[in-house]
C-alpha cells in the first residue's frame, strides 16, 4: 500500500476554480468510490458545480482530459486498471499515464491522476475511498490538482 509518506495538505478554497473531474466507467464500484472522493474534494474547496464527464475505460482519459483542460483550472482524472493475463495492462496504464501527463504540460493545467493499476480487484477496492477502504484516491488525485492550481495562481501573481 502506497499511502506512506504522503503529504498532509489543506484543500485551499476556490470557488471560483473550474475544475473538470473526467472518469473510466470499467469497474463500476471502485469508480464510484473514486469518482465520489474527488466530488468531496471539490466541495470542500467551495467549487459548486465541477464538470463531470464519463467515458468509456482509461484509454479515453487522456483525450477527454485534454479538451477539458482548454476550459478548465484543474482536471482530475479517474480510472482503474486491473492486471489480466496478457501484456495489455502494462500497454494501457503506459498510455493512460503518458498521455495525461502530456495534457498537463501541453496545457499548463493541473492534472489529477486518479489511474489506479493494481494487480487484483481487492487492490482497488482498498484505495477507492468506499466504506473500509484504506485509501481515497480520488480525494486525493482531487486535491492534488486543486493544491497546484493554488500553487500556480498565487505564483502567477503580482509580486512573483
């Protein structure tokens, strides 16, 4: 489990932020878990209404990802992978994960990365943030990317 060493940051208020939360639809329990964290992220930062759109798995994450960041503060992106017998796990989070990274530099807009690859259905349910998980990444993929939007608006500023 990934939680260690984590950093212990408070959600600025920004309600004037868009933020666009883009979510896979594949597992549906653990991506309502998921997708559920990272609306309470929102709200804790004051943004009423984030943008929420579904598609189909991860390998659409990064091409919604990137039409919604020419619109948006923030992206939080959300999927999960689950490891199979073949090679198409290791194909897929390469180019679910290069991809979003790819929108956040093209942009210069915060991408939360809420891809969960875990090797086994028990993984995800451990880090989708539903009762008895250990783990909310979508809360903290959420949060992740509203820090930074804070970060790089207090930055872009008068006086830096």
């Amino acid at each position: 489990m990934s939680g260690h060493g984590s950093p212990d940051q408070t959600i600025p208020h920004l309600p004037q932020a868009r933020v666009a939360v883009v979510a896979a639809s594949w597992h549906e329990q653990v991506m309502d878990g998921l997708l559920a964290g990272a609306l309470r992220a929102c709200r804790e930062a004051g943004v009423a209404e984030p943008t929420v759109l579904r598609v189909p798995g991860s390998f659409e994450l990064p091409v919604a990802a990137d039409r919604l960041a020419r619109s948006h503060d923030a992206v939080v992106a959300l999927g999960v992978v689950i490891r199979g017998g073949t090679p198409h796990f290791e194909y897929l989070c390469a180019a679910a994960t290069d991809g979003l990274a790819r929108v956040a530099l093209d942009h210069g807009v915060p991408v939360g990365f809420g891809l969960l690859t875990c090797d086994d259905e028990t993984q995800a349910l451990d880090r989708a943030g539903l009762p008895g998980s250990r783990e909310d990444k979508g809360y903290e993929a959420a949060a992740a990317a509203l820090v930074t939007a804070r970060a790089l608006a207090d930055w872009a500023s008068p006086g830096h």
